[in-house]
C-alpha cells in the first residue's frame, strides 16, 4: 500500500490526492463485523453496522426479515468479517499506524444477515443436521 499511496501517475489521476479511500463506503458483507476494534470503530469508522435476523421458530420461508442497526459487534462466531474490515478500511489505530487497510478512510458499513430459515430448509434438501 504505501507503494500505492505514493506512486505518482496514480496521485496525479486522483486529482493530486493519494489514495486513501475517502469519500467511498464499503459494505462488508460476510460474518458480520466487531465495531469494538480499535481500527474499525462503530460511529466513527464503521458508519453503519447491520444485523438481520428471521424468525427461528417461523416455518415459512417468506417471513420479513427484522434488520438491527448501530449493532456494535455482529461478528461472534469467527473474526473472519472483522478481518476483512480491517483489510480493506482499517485505520491502523491499534498498533500506533504501522498496520492498515488499503482504504483506511473510507466509510464501512457492516452487514450480516443470519438465515435461520436454513434451518428448516436443509432437511427438505436431503441434509442431516448434526
């Protein structure tokens, strides 16, 4: 990345700003993203962070979804969200700027959607639930 930032045909087609990803939102759709982190932090780094959830007990795939916004932590099974926040729009606060994404002032929206529904989907598949 710093390659990048201070490569100078790229500045000079940015306008003469290096890139930093400011002005852009990025929407990390995976395992839900913890908004606790230092590098990506609900309300300041990470704009947005939203939780969408169906009803566990509904038998009907076509029930709305209820969507949870300002979630400060979606990402409680893996990390693997968070990971990826941070590689793209991390701003490298935890470890005093060494470590960064490639966009660190872009704008992250966090968005996880748990398909409980698969749950009575699988079965109807041929799947074992285990």
């Amino acid at each position: 990345m710093q390659r990048l930032r201070g490569d100078k045909v790229i500045t000079a087609r940015n306008n003469g700003m290096p890139v930093s990803g400011r002005g852009v939102g990025v929407m990390i759709n995976d395992s839900g993203v913890d908004g606790t982190h230092d590098d990506i932090k609900l309300g300041t780094h990470l704009v947005q962070n939203v939780m969408g959830t169906t009803n566990l007990n509904g038998l009907d795939a076509m029930l709305p979804v209820t969507w949870l916004e300002n979630v400060p932590n979606t990402d409680t099974n893996s990390g693997h969200g968070t990971h990826c926040a941070g590689s793209v729009g991390g701003n490298g606060s935890r470890s005093s700027g060494l470590y960064e994404g490639s966009a660190p002032g872009a704008d992250l929206i966090g968005w996880l959607w748990l398909l409980a529904r698969c749950l009575y989907l699988m079965p109807l598949a041929g799947m074992t639930m285990r």
